[in-house]
C-alpha cells in the first residue's frame, strides 16, 4: 500500500495497513513535504527589514531585534471596514504562485500523500486584518460588513484549491485556534452563524475536486467538532487531547472524524515518564483508530519551544510504529 492510499484510507475509514505517519527521521513520514504556495511574483512589500514588514495582504509586523518569533501585527489595513470596498486582495489564481508546488509534486517518486496548505486561516487573517478586538466582536457589532469579509476569504481559499486541484494534491490543511483551554473562544452559536458555512463551502469544493479536507486547531474545541463534521471537515489536527478527554472525543465523534495527533503536547508529553508516554501513544491508536482508520501519528514540530526531550519523542515515535503497525492485523 502506497502512502498516499494509506492516508486516504485511514482518513476515511476504509482499512489502511498500519497506522499513518508523520514522525521526525529516522522514522519518517506518509505525507509529502514542503508543499505550499509561492508569493505573488508581481507583488512588492513597501516594508521590508528584519523587525519590521508588509505582507501580501497589506498588514504591517513588527519584531524586537533577535526575536524568534513571527512578531505581531501593528498595523491592521481593514481596522476600518469603509475600506473594504476596493481593497487589493491577494491573487491566489496566478498560476505562477504554484510552480514550486509543481516540481515537488512531480518528485513524487514514493506516492506519498501530497498535503497542502491554503490561505484559509479565517479567525487569525481576520485579526491581523481588522485587529484583535474587531475579529471577535464583528458578529455582534458589524455583522454584514463581516459577512462580506469571510465570503471573500472563501473565495481565495477556492481559488487556491482550484489550481492545486490541477496538480494532483490529495488534502487541504489550514490553521485556526479556535480554544482556549477549557472552552472555545467564541459562543458556537456564532461560530454557526458566521464561520462555519464559510468552511462547509470551501470543504465543499475541496471534495468536489477530489481533495479531503484536513484543519489543524489548537485548544478546547469539542463544542465545535460536530459543526465541523457538518462542514465537510475530514481530519482535524490536534496537539492537545487530555483537556478534552480522549475517550470522550472518540465516543462523540469517532468514526465520522479521523484525529492526526501526537502525544498530548503539554501534559503527558511533558510531565509523563517514557514509559507513559508510550501508553498515551498506544491509547491514542486504541482509542481513535479503532474504526477501520480513523488515526493518523504525528510529532510536534517545535519541540524546544515546550519542552520535549530525545528520548519522550522516541519513545513516542517508537509507540506509534510498533503498535500502529499491529492494529489494522489485530483486527484481521
């Protein structure tokens, strides 16, 4: 079995071999690497220094010197929403911001599966374009005006699948915290209202295109997973999983919703013996990929930033071969 079939099968419940993964080397990975989309080559940032610089979208960051971090938004273009009308939105239907997307794709020699990523980050493009305050109060204080801004998200977001549709990738991921850590940041019932038919119409087309649909979001979102399966959403990335409780997310939504996690990223991760961690990791593939599929093992990428060790993430890596190796042949 080819990755790329092993990821589909698994996303959608259809009996992978092992358990997918996506673990650091030596243990490897089923997913294709390094495949996003290009800057617009006709753009030109009038800001361009080392602690201080313009995006696509027309934001200004700001950084100290020698901060490692992306920095924060200062400067928000769409603060006041009379300029909204006319604004210059970036063109993701140039076909030029795809070339490198092209040639990793075609080196494609393993069939792995090819995951993209799309400018479809609704909740944190909406604060670095009208500020922190105006993201998370617009529903109630200018709820047309915010309609209108999310359905032009939408439809960049469906212009990027629409070319990479073309160049045969199999997902789409994109990224959006919408927890904090024991509740989401908005009332769901806004959520329904305004961001969630904006992702039922991307996910829409991306499955119309023969695409599945992957989202990485961070925190206490179990109040949110069934509007997002409503959605169309097919994997939901999640580096947190005890504030919820596995157990409880695998008996709401398993089965209908493949989980791609690591290790809980800031309890057993981090405060759990070896010998735990590796538990956790055997329990995550009982508890999600019991469903003929339905799990796919992931690392955390950063793990200096919280506090990771060598020997918890071979631990970890370790777990998820060996075990995810076994499951699908148990059940034989």
């Amino acid at each position: 079995m080819t990755s790329r079939e092993r990821v589909r099968r698994a996303v959608l419940f259809q009996g992978p071999d092992r358990v997918p993964i996506d673990l650091p080397e030596p243990y490897g990975t089923d997913f294709l690497q390094h495949v996003g989309i290009d800057p617009d080559p006709n753009w030109q940032p009038k800001i361009d220094t080392e602690t201080r610089w313009e995006d696509e979208w027309g934001s200004i960051w700001e950084k100290l010197p020698g901060d490692v971090t992306m920095g924060q938004v200062k400067y928000h273009p769409l603060s006041d929403y009379s300029r909204l009308q006319g604004f210059r939105f970036p063109d993701y239907k140039n076909p030029h911001r795809y070339e490198t997307a092209r040639k990793v794709i075609s080196e494609n020699r393993q069939e792995k599966f090819v995951l993209a990523g799309i400018p479809f980050s609704i909740i944190h493009r909406l604060e670095y374009l009208r500020g922190h305050q105006e993201a998370w109060t617009d529903s109630y204080l200018h709820p047309e005006d915010l309609e209108r801004l999310l359905d032009r998200l939408a439809d960049i977001a469906i212009d990027s699948i629409e070319n990479l549709a073309s160049l045969g990738v199999d997902g789409i991921i994109s990224c959006d915290d919408w927890g904090l850590q024991d509740r989401p940041m908005l009332a769901p019932k806004i959520f329904r209202k305004f961001f969630q038919p904006r992702y039922k119409r991307v996910y829409s087309f991306a499955h119309q295109q023969g695409m599945l649909t992957f989202l990485h979001s961070c925190g206490y979102i179990i109040d949110l997973l069934e509007d997002f399966i409503e959605a169309e959403l097919d994997l939901i990335q999640m580096d947190q999983q005890e504030n919820m409780g596995v157990e409880r997310l695998a008996e709401l939504f398993g089965g209908r919703l493949c989980f791609w996690c690591p290790v809980d990223i800031q309890n057993t991760m981090v405060k759990g013996t070896g010998e735990d961690v590796r538990n956790y990791a055997k329990y995550l593939i009982e508890s999600f990929g019991k469903f003929n599929g339905g799990f796919v093992a992931k690392w955390y990428g950063s793990p200096e930033a919280v506090g990771h060790t060598r020997e918890k993430i071979e631990a970890m890596s370790e777990a998820f071969i060996e075990y995810g190796g076994l499951i699908y042949q148990k059940a034989q």
